[in-house]
C-alpha cells in the first residue's frame, strides 16, 4: 500500500505556494490547501496531486464555526468552496461543516443536502472527524454512517481522543464500523487531555504513537483487501494551541515543520513493511 502523502497548509503555517515547495524539499506527493483554482498550475508543473479542504461556517482562516451561523449558510459556504475546489481537480476533498450545537435531527437534515450538492457536482468528499462538528464523537459519528451510506470519513481519531478522555486510537473494536467509510487520514497523536502530544518521537508517548500508527495501519489494509494500490494521509501537527509551549517564555516545545516532515517519512517507511 503506497501512501500518498500531503503536505498540510494548517498544520506547517504555509501558503499553499510554500506548501508545495516544502512537498518537493520533503518528497511528499501532495499538499492539502483551501485553494483557488490558479493553484491547480503550479501543483502540475510540479508533478504533485492536491487535497482540497473547505470549511464551512468560518471566518477565512478559522475553522471553529460560529454559533449563530445557520444550516443554509453553511450550505452555501460548501457550495461556494466546492466550486473553486473542483476548479483545482482535486485528488480528495476533505471537509470540516455543520457544527456540533446542532441536535441529530438537524444534522441529517443538513448531511443530506451537503451529499446532494456533492453528488450533483460529481464530487467525492471526505467528512472530517472533528471537534466543534457534527462527527465530534465516535457514537455520534457512527450514527450518522448509518443514516448515510455514501457518507465518507476524512478521520482524524485526535479529536475522539479529547472529547472521550481516553486512549480512543487503541480501542480498535470501535473502529470495525467505521474503518470501511474512511477515505482519507490526519496523521496527528492525540491523547487523553489533548489533540496533539508535544512530541510523538518522545519515549513518553511511546504508547500514543503506536495507537495511532497501529489504526492507521489497519485503514490502509482496509483499502488494500479491496484492491486500493494506494490511500491518502496528511500528516497534520499544527499551530493554534495545539502545539504545547513553555509557559513563561512562549517557546514552542517543538518544531511543526520537522514534525510533519517526521511522520511523513515515518508513514512511507512503516507502510511498506506492515500492509
């Protein structure tokens, strides 16, 4: 199973311009943006695919949605993006919508017209397991799989990782349901009182790291059963007080770029070998 791995906008504070010189420096094969479709040249010229990212019911740049912010609003945010993504000819369009406040009744009703407007567009679109959205919760989450059967994950098992309390990448029975409906990953360590443990290198968070690498595993093998030669996996450590720092100096307690340029590397290296 080859990964196609993507150089991620948020996690390493780039433009996507300086995403895609940092994919050909590390040897990634993509870079996940919110985009413009003038970024499609430059990816080509390049030889490097692109994963498109749109979110819904934010300020440009944010990614928490704004409480007061309607289902329709949302809708037309999705729309609006959605066009400009196709523009790109996207490898994958991963997607944070909808939010968390909404009941279930209300997220359906909103799921369905999101996976309208994809199906009308002939677009393909990876939901994104996600604080602050509807998919906040694994429960949650798998109740909308079965209300939606062409409902697709982009998974990023961190955030399940904080809202539970606990070590969720290593409960693997969770997963027997979900693993089928992922189609893309955020390669990021999560742990029991955070989405991002400050180092997965770190002896500490030895067992972190290979609870996640272990579930990751297990996606690809999924796709590999069903005759995928490859899957998409961004690996995502990111800014915004994810990043733990010294509270009295503001020092970073690591390097994001070197991070993601790690577990990049990590991912090709382990993949080979185990799937």
């Amino acid at each position: 199973m080859k990964p196609i791995r993507a150089v991620s906008c948020w996690g390493n504070e780039a433009s996507p311009l300086e995403a895609l010189d940092l994919a050909v420096e590390w040897g990634f094969e993509a870079v996940e943006a919110r985009l413009a479709g003038s970024f499609a040249t430059a990816a080509h010229d390049v030889g490097k695919q692109i994963i498109a990212e749109i979110v819904t019911g934010c300020d440009p740049g944010a990614y928490v949605p704004g409480a007061m912010i309607s289902p329709q609003a949302h809708l037309d945010d999705f729309q609006r993006q959605l066009d400009e993504a196709l523009a790109c000819d996207p490898l994958r369009i991963s997607v944070l919508a909808g939010s968390d406040l909404w009941d279930f009744s209300s997220s359906c009703r909103f799921f369905a017209r999101l996976l309208e407007i994809a199906a009308r567009a002939g677009a393909a679109i990876c939901v994104e397991t996600h604080r602050s959205r509807p998919t906040f919760h694994p429960v949650r989450t798998m109740e909308l799989l079965s209300e939606f059967p062409d409902l697709t994950l982009t998974l990023d098992v961190s955030h399940w990782c904080v809202v539970c309390e606990r070590l969720v990448a290593a409960e693997t029975g969770m997963f027997e349901r979900i693993l089928p409906r992922v189609g893309h990953l955020h390669a990021r360590v999560g742990y029991d009182q955070g989405p991002q443990v400050p180092d997965p290198r770190a002896a500490r968070y030895t067992r972190e790291a290979e609870a996640h690498f272990s579930l990751w595993d297990a996606v690809a093998m999924h796709h590999r059963s069903l005759g995928a030669a490859d899957f998409t996996i961004t690996p995502e450590f990111g800014p915004d007080g994810y990043l733990q720092s010294h509270p009295a100096t503001g020092i970073p307690a690591a390097n994001l770029r070197e991070l993601n340029r790690w577990m990049g590397t990590e991912i090709a290296r382990r993949w080979p070998g185990k799937v």
